[in-house]
C-alpha cells in the first residue's frame, strides 16, 4: 500500500456524453421493425444474438450498446477497405505479416476517410451540410421543397409546374448516417484514451 503504482495511467471520460450520444443514435437508427432487414442495426444485433444491444434503453445496458455500435462501424469500416482494394488492385491475400496488413490498412483509410474529409469532398459528412432548394423561375431559395413549391404555388401559379421529390436511396443514407455515428464515437473514445483535450472537444462541436 505504500509503494505507488507507477504503471496507471488517469485519463478523465465523458461518460455520461458517451451515454447521452449512443442514446441519440440508436433512437434515430435503431427500429425492430428493420430487425429482419441486412446491414441495419437492429438487424446486425439479431445476426450475432445481441438481445442486450436491441434496444434504444441505453442507461440499462451501456457496455452492450457502445459495444455494438463501435462493431457495427468497424465492420463497415473492414468491408469498405476491401473493396477499396479490390478497385485499386491491392492483393490482400499476398499479405502474410500482420504489420504490413496493417500498415496498408492505415493508408488506404485514411486515403479514404481522412483526406476526402479535409478537402471537403467527403460522402459521409456531405450530409451535414444543408442544401437550399432554388425556384426554377426566380432566385428564391428555401432549405425545404415545401417552402419553394408554397412560394411557386403563391407567385408563379399558372406559369410554373411544382418541384417533384428526387428518388432518394434510403438505404444508402442510412447506412451513410451510420457510419458517421459510428466514426464519431471512435474518434471520441480514442480522443479519451490518448488523453487528447482538443480532440475531445472537436468531436463535442459534432
């Protein structure tokens, strides 16, 4: 008891924003009603029998949740490497070192992840920005397609048509929107554990 330990290590973690974030999330992405659907949340806690990780109580079963949440991302995270590779004509099974798997691993991620995301051409984060819709026939903008057909419908009827709602990719989206959730608590929880005060506040500003 008198020796001190010199091998820990205190680091300070926002728990309870880790908590109040996956309690978010899985209100907006989680649904038993997609429980039988591939690739959705709900769907991937059925797939590995994860009872514990169904639900959008996260206060009850913390570890589950956060747990499931960053396996769903690293998952996703896995499959897109491959398939990157795959367009790059990277041979995966070649590599036979763990240190050269991961190496590569880091690079091609980053190419994929990091740089389009600081020359603001990232997919995963384009939803965040709010698109204004523009009126064909003047330069009223609105950010709904309801307000600018209300304005078509209030100054140009009989001379313009109402906007039609593009087809949108539900299942991309959402996929899209999960994948930045899951990437958000990884970045928050290695923030934690390097002890990265800026870090942890960068992703705050989320």
């Amino acid at each position: 008891p008198d020796s001190p330990v010199h091998s820990m290590r205190p680091t300070v973690e926002d728990w309870h924003a880790k908590v109040i974030y996956v309690q978010r999330v899985l209100r907006i992405m989680h649904s038993e009603a997609s429980a039988s659907e591939v690739g959705t949340y709900a769907g991937n806690c059925n797939l590995i029998m994860n009872k514990r990780a169904a639900t959008t109580n996260v206060k009850n079963n913390v570890n589950a949740c956060v747990e499931m949440l960053r396996l769903n991302t690293e998952v996703v995270v896995t499959g897109l490497f491959e398939e990157h590779c795959k367009k790059r004509e990277i041979c995966l099974d070649e590599i036979h070192s763990n240190e050269e798997y991961a190496r590569i691993m880091q690079r091609e991620i980053k190419s994929m992840f990091v740089e389009p995301w600081k020359s603001k051409t990232s997919t995963i984060i384009s939803f965040r920005r709010k698109q204004l819709v523009k009126c064909p026939y003047c330069d009223f903008k609105k950010g709904t397609l309801g307000a600018v057909n209300y304005h078509i419908q209030l100054n140009h009827l009989g001379t313009g048509q109402m906007l039609r709602p593009e087809k949108e990719d539900h299942k991309y989206n959402y996929q899209r929107h999960m994948l930045f959730f899951g990437l958000l608590l990884l970045a928050f929880e290695d923030s934690v554990r390097e002890g990265d005060g800026p870090g942890i506040i960068l992703v705050w500003r989320f």
